[in-house]
C-alpha cells in the first residue's frame, strides 16, 4: 500500500493510498517473493519520487492555513508568512516536481498536471503576497488558487485510475 499525499489552495492534504500489489504472481516455492504489474511498479517508483516534495509542500501549506482568513490585524504577519516561508517552500515544490520524470509515457502525461497545479498554486500564492502589500482585492489570486486546486484534484483523480485499471 502506498500514500500519496496531494495539497495546494490552503485545503487540508489529500490523501490516497493505492494498493501497488494488484494480481502479484508469486515466485519460488516459499511464495513469500512475488512480483507486481509493471506499470505498478511504475507508480510505486514514482510515488517514491514524490515523496521528498512532501515536506516542502506541507510547510507551505501549514503556514498558508495560519493566515487564510487576512484582517488588518493580521496583514503584515500573513505578508511576512507567505514571503518568508509559504512562497520559498512552494518554490521547491514547483522546482522538485518539475524535475521529475515518470516511469512510463502515461504516467508522466498524468504527472503534467502536477506540474501544472503546482505552478498555478505558486502563483496564487505570490499574487496573494502582492494583494496584502498593496491592499488590493484577493479575486486574482483566489482565481489561480482554485484554478492549481483543480488541476491538483485531476491529477488525483487520474492517479486513482491509473491504480484501478493495473490493479485488477
């Protein structure tokens, strides 16, 4: 069973746990080593991929939770939150996943729109740091949250049947 965690737009993580075992065919006589699909092996090689990425988001995300909700109390600490911390570790997050390369062609077409979400985020989030220092409507900013938030729940969702089609 594998974890495969999924954030972005403030929201708490997502989480899916896919089974990479599928139909194993067992090998020698103890049948205590067996051996998977490998398109699911493929997907457990990349969700081993994405596992450093996950500290670098949840930071970006814990502290984007603390100041969703900006008031004129709280403007200069949800300015400094976002500048000093969400933003840099959002930028490792959209740097890492870039770098990745999927084991196999469908995997990599599924992982673009990690890509995709997690620059969509990182721009959300600096629109949002541009929209507390000059005090101006957070629309464009919330625009491009939920915009990386939908592409983020797509790739979720092609994830899961990529998991379900080779599982079976």
């Amino acid at each position: 069973m594998t974890k495969i965690t999924f954030g972005g737009n403030g929201y708490a993580d997502d989480y899916s746990y896919i089974d990479v075992t599928g139909d194993a065919s067992y090998l020698g006589e103890d049948e205590t080593e067996y051996i998977i699909p490998s398109e699911l092996q493929d997907l457990q090689d990349y969700a081993d991929m994405l596992a450093p990425i996950e500290v670098y988001e949840t930071n970006a995300i814990t502290a984007y939770e603390k100041y969703r909700v900006v008031t004129s109390s709280n403007r200069k600490a949800a300015h400094n939150s976002l500048t000093n911390t969400v933003i840099p570790n959002y930028k490792k997050v959209v740097s890492m996943t870039s770098k990745i390369s999927a084991p196999n062609a469908e995997l990599q077409a599924i992982h673009s729109l990690m890509v995709k979400g997690a620059k969509l985020q990182l721009e959300g989030f600096t629109l949002m740091q541009q929209a507390i220092y000059k005090k101006t409507s957070f629309t464009a900013a919330n625009k491009k949250l939920d915009a990386g938030r939908a592409a983020i729940n797509q790739y979720t969702a092609k994830v899961q049947a990529y998991a379900d089609k080779y599982s079976k």
